[in-house]
C-alpha cells in the first residue's frame, strides 16, 4: 500500500485548493488526504487531534501551503512524531508574515481571525527543534495580495503574498526557491514533484524547477 501524505491549507482557504496537488501526489504513488479547518478561528488541539487520526502508523508525511504549513511547525512541536517523518511546506512564512504584522500595525488584525496568534504575526527568532526533516518551498515570481496592502519590499525575493526570507527556519532540512507565486504553486509541476523529492529523500531536487 503506498505511504500517506496529509495536506493542510492556508489562510481564507478549503482544502479543495489543495486536491490539484494531491492528485498530482497520486500520481507520483502516494495516498492523500486534505484536511480542511477553519482559519479565522483555529482551535489547535481539535485541527492536531485530527491529523493525528488521519495519520497511519508508522512515518508521517505532511504538506502545508501558507498558514498551514505554520501551523504543521506547531503541530511538530507539540507531537512528537516517529523516525524519518517529514513536513514539507510551501510558501509558509514560518518567521511570521510582514502582511499580517501590517494589517495588525493598522489596527485590521481582526480580518485574519485568530491567525495571527496562531503563527501569522511575528515573534521574535523561530527554529525548527525537531528531528524530523522539514523542507520548505518558496515562490519569488512576485505578484500576489501584497500589492493591495502596500506593496513588498523591492529589495526582497517574494512570491506576491509572502517574503523569501520568512519562509526559511533554523534547523530546517533543507530550503528552495522556485519560479511561482503565492497561489500558483499549487498548481505546479515543479512543486509537486519537489515535494515528492523531500518526502522520498529528506532533500530537494537542486536541479528541479
């Protein structure tokens, strides 16, 4: 039976933005199964409750997009996984989100919920502390929601939503930047066959995408 991969959403999102990516998973041998949650209003321990029902025995393989892959890096600090699991994430801004810390900075937090507490806004330095292998994807084609809450930095690598350097961590496995934005790389290719690299190997493909 081919090994199970769990896929989180992100922000405002269903998990039926995640299928196109998990069918291209399918074909690539893997099972996969897209948890929805709601993300104005998280509730950690019952979204944690459920992976952990979804999750077979043995390693676990799991994919995030945006907020769902922050909110994976939780789950990986409050669950300890078994040897030679992996969390690939994709266009998460693991050290919190510019976007977010903006909208707070204009008193606007409200309109991402509990989001923003929940990994979006920034904390001080953030590390992955765990043994288990995390990869993470970035997009630098720069052209996204961004561009309605300001702009993104000219000086900074970014995929329209999320800034490259918010998507890299401490301790993480290993890191690639990719030609796509925020939203379209869950429609790539070259994503999909990138995280079905990692999930393999613990490593991207350098010579993918």
């Amino acid at each position: 039976m081919a090994d199970k991969v769990i896929l989180l959403h992100g922000l405002y999102m269903h998990e039926l933005v995640m299928w196109p990516l998990a069918r291209r998973l399918n074909r690539l041998g893997w099972q996969t199964e897209c948890l929805s949650y709601n993300s104005l209003n998280i509730d950690t321990d019952a979204l944690f409750d459920r992976i952990d029902s979804a999750r077979p025995d043995g390693p676990a393989y799991l994919v995030g997009h945006s907020l769902g892959g922050v909110l994976l890096h939780r789950y990986v600090d409050a669950r300890p996984l078994p040897e030679h699991s992996r969390v690939v994430t994709l266009g998460s801004p693991l050290q919190g989100a510019l976007l977010a810390d903006r909208l707070a900075s204009w008193h606007l937090g409200g309109v991402i919920g509990n989001a923003g507490h929940n990994g979006l806004f920034s904390s001080g330095h953030r590390r992955w502390r765990s043994p288990v292998a995390l990869g993470s994807l970035a997009g630098n084609a720069g052209f996204g929601f961004g561009q309605l809450l300001g702009g993104m930095p000219a000086d900074t690598e970014h995929d329209g939503t999320v800034l490259v350097p918010e998507t890299r961590l401490e301790g993480m496995a290993d890191h690639r930047i990719l030609p796509v934005t925020h939203t379209s790389m869950l429609l790539s290719e070259a994503v999909a066959a990138q995280t079905d690299r990692f999930l393999r190997q613990g490593r991207f493909d350098a010579a993918e995408g």
